[in-house]
C-alpha cells in the first residue's frame, strides 16, 4: 500500500542529491562572482582612468544575466526536459567563465561586464535547481527538498571562495583572471554532474495526469498568498544583494585586503546555506510564516550590528547574520509560493517569479555601487529597516486574514 510513495520519497531524495552536489559546483560561480566582480571592476577601471563608481556594474550584469534567462530557462526545460536544460546552463556558466576572462586579459570593462551577464544566464539555470527538487517531491517532502538543495551551497561557499583564493593571482600581473578560467572547469564538472539527472520524464507524466486546467497567470498573481510569498522572497534576496554586493568594496576600502573581504563572503555564504541542512524541519515545525519572520528579523539584526563599527569581526558577524537571515526568509516564501499553483501552471509560474526576483536584485546589486560611492556603508544598511518592516506587515496581514478565514469557516 505504501510502496509507491515510499518509491517516490526515494526518487526525490535522489533528485534532490543530485541537484544539491550540482548546486555545490555550479552553484559557485554566484560567490566568485560577486566576490570579485566589484573588485575586478575597480581594478578595470582604475587601470583604464575611468570613473570607479561603475565598479559593482560586473556584479549587476551578472544578476541581469539571471533575470533575462529565467523566462527562457523555464521553458527551455519545458520543451527539453529538466535535464538537457540544466546541462546547458552550466555550459553556459562554463563560456560566461571564458569571456570574463579573456576580458580581463584584454582590460576590457564593458566586455568583462559582458561576461559576467553570461555567467549569470546559466545562474537562472542555478536557480530553477529548488523548483526541480520540490517539483518532484511528495508535499510532506518539499521544504526538506528544497533545504537539500540549497545546503549545496554551504560546499559552495567553500568551493568559490577558496577557488578566488588559490587562482586570483594565477596569471599575474593579470590579476583576477585565474579565478574565472577556473569558472570553466566548475561549469564543465557540473554539466557531468547533472548529466546523471532523471526527472524529465517524471515531470511530463506529472503535467499530464493532473487534470487541473492552468488558470491564468494574473488569477495566479493576485492571490494574497503569493503576493506576500513574492514580496518577501523579493524584498529578502534584494536586501541580501544589496549589502553584500557593497560588503567587499566597503571592507577594502575601510583597509582590509582582498582576500579579508572573500573570506567575509565565504562566511556569509556558509551562512546562506548552512542552516538549509534544518530550515526545511523548522518550517515543518513551526510554519512557513514563522521562519520568514525570523528571517527577516535576522536581516535587521545585520544592519544593527553593521552599524555598530567598521572592525572586521563585525563586518563578517553582519555578512553571516544576512546570511541565515536570507535563508530563512527566502526558503520559506520559495515553500509558500510552490502551494500557489498548480502543477500544469509550474513552468509560466517559477520563470515569470524568478525573472521579476531577479530583475530587482540586479537593480539592487547596481544600486549598491552608487549608494556606496555616494552615501557610504552606513546608508545600504539603514535601507534594510524599512523593506524589511514592508514585508513583516505584509506577513502579518496574511496571518492574520489566515486565522480570520479559519475562525469564519469554523462558525459556519
């Protein structure tokens, strides 16, 4: 009676330690990235005597490239298969690594910007990594799929950085284009990797024998569920970009060395994955809207703590608590948001949610530069109380028309 479950559960955890060790390997380029993007800018312009406040442009280009790939992404996979699809994003990942650095070897800003936007349109592939993992999983399963996916990224974290670390200053006097001729190799491993992947056959059979006719994408939309599910996964992943994307900028210039300030984002990407490995059970335990509050809360304890001083303990204790607090608020409104739609309506669903996400990181990444430049540390991280207030209410107001609904029906 159980077996067909059990064999689903099973299936599920395979997909899920799949997409997880692929998450750990392709998964790295987002903190190579964005570790260095705004440090080899800077080290571009400077080198050519142009205007350094563009330096965190690279970093924009690539979240760019992660929202102009999610539409296409979702339905590449749709006509392909989840797994021809996430081939082809780390080979994409795999060139974006080979134009940075030729770009690099060149000195050429505009076309390392350029390459970064690459890296980031197989980062879009990276993405749709949580939606394949929940996508064929068993309800009760979900939030722990999508934690195992994301705890790839704690081997990311290891992996990025230490890769920035050990190739920085491969072909020096070049500086910084080691790391991306690694980014080569990291995509051409994940393509084998993710070659092993069997779920596209599943996922069709899936769409096929649901019988749910797909609504149409404003009905989607307006539901309250998943506008606060979107505004909160939104407004988390943007404020996370925001501060980190200044982070390294802000720590060097404040006299830290580069390697300081990758070890920093090697901390806080630790941070954004790690607490994955028990995310998916506290969400069991406690609910989804309860862990995305305390995620959020914990994006306001980073910006007290940074604004507590510039020595390094507390520049990297605030990358670790955006870290957790990003996990937390963004794993719960991803498992919020999965209960918004039907299986028939995933593809149009997850592209459209990751290309607006994306979209407003990128302008959140851009931002981070100008507001650095003009304002200083201080200012990215006074922004954080009020987006983050934004989203609480919205939490709140859900909650609390949850419960009315509840008592309502009950009375009835």
């Amino acid at each position: 009676m159980h077996k067909p479950a059990e064999i689903s559960e099973n299936s599920a955890k395979r997909t899920a330690l799949i997409l997880a060790a692929a998450q750990s390997v392709v998964g790295s380029a987002a903190p190579i990235s964005i570790s260095l993007g705004g440090l080899a800018g800077f080290y571009l312009l400077q080198l050519n005597g142009a205007d350094t406040a563009l330096a965190t442009a690279p970093v924009t280009g690539f979240n760019i490239g992660v929202a102009l790939g999610a539409l296409p992404a979702a339905l590449l996979m749709r006509a392909l298969g989840r797994r021809p699809g996430f081939v082809t994003g780390s080979i994409i990942t795999a060139l974006g690594g080979a134009i940075a650095a030729i770009a690099l070897f060149r000195s050429e800003f505009w076309l390392f910007a350029f390459g970064l936007i690459v890296v980031g349109l197989g980062g879009s592939f990276v993405q749709q990594y949580r939606f394949a993992a929940a996508d064929n999983a068993p309800p009760h399963f979900r939030p722990r799929a999508i934690s195992w996916v994301l705890g790839g990224g704690v081997f990311a974290a290891v992996i990025g950085p230490q890769t920035v670390v050990w190739t920085r200053d491969l072909f020096e006097p070049v500086l910084f284009a080691g790391s991306f001729v690694a980014l080569i190799a990291l995509g051409l491993i994940g393509a084998a990797i993710l070659s092993t992947l069997n779920v596209a056959r599943e996922n069709k059979t899936t769409a096929g024998v649901t019988g749910e006719p797909a609504r149409p994408l404003s009905q989607i939309i307006l539901q309250p569920r998943f506008m606060v599910a979107f505004a909160c996964g939104v407004g988390s992943y943007a404020l996370m970009s925001f501060v980190m994307t200044g982070a390294p900028l802000a720590m060097v210039g404040c006299g830290f060395t580069p390697d300081e300030a990758a070890l920093g984002i090697s901390f806080h990407v630790m941070a954004m994955f790690a607490p994955s490995f028990v995310t998916g059970r506290l969400i069991a335990r406690f609910g989804k809207e309860r862990i995305v509050a305390i995620g959020m809360l914990l994006l306001v304890g980073c910006a007290i703590v940074a604004l507590s001083g510039i020595a390094l303990w507390q520049f990297w204790s605030a990358l670790v608590l955006l870290g957790v607090g990003w996990n937390f608020a963004f794993i719960g409104s991803t498992t919020m948001l999965t209960e918004s739609y039907h299986v028939s309506e995933k593809n149009k669903v997850q592209g459209l949610h990751d290309f607006l996400l994306f979209s407003t990181v990128a302008f959140a990444s851009l931002m981070s530069g100008f507001t650095l430049n003009a304002f200083g540390w201080e200012m990215l991280n006074w922004i954080v109380f009020p987006v983050a207030a934004f989203c609480l209410v919205l939490l709140g107001l859900l909650v609390l028309g949850s419960r009315h609904k509840t008592i309502a029906g009950a009375a009835e």
